[in-house]
C-alpha cells in the first residue's frame, strides 16, 4: 500500500480494512499495525473508527433506510 513506517494514519488503517475485507476490528488492525511498528506506540488513542469510516466511505447500505 505504500506506508512508510513510523507515518502509518488512521485513515491508514481504514483504507486498509476496506481494501483487504478483514474481519478483524478497526482497533484490532490498529494494534497490529502498532506492533509491526508501522506507527508510533499509542497513536490511535481516542480514534472513533466507526466515524471515521462513515465520513471516509458513506453510511452502510446496511444502515441505510428503505424506500418502498
């Protein structure tokens, strides 16, 4: 994807779960990236994933209403 280490974002971290189809949660993939040392320790702190996701990709068709 073309991170470099130490400069990984969540926006990063996002993009990645979208691209790849993961189960994994948001702040699990977090961790991950952390621990493979492709961000500083602790720099996803307080993130709200969800949010982040909405205004990066739209609401869920899931969450969407219908329209009969």
């Amino acid at each position: 994807m073309g991170l470099d280490r130490k400069h990984c974002t969540p926006e990063d971290v996002v993009k990645l779960k979208h691209e790849t189809r993961t189960t994994l949660s948001h702040a699990g993939l977090a961790k991950k990236v952390e621990f493979l040392g492709f961000s500083q320790q602790g720099a996803f702190g307080g993130v709200r994933w969800k949010t982040l996701d909405k205004q990066m990709y739209g609401v869920p068709f899931y969450l969407k209403k219908r329209q009969f």
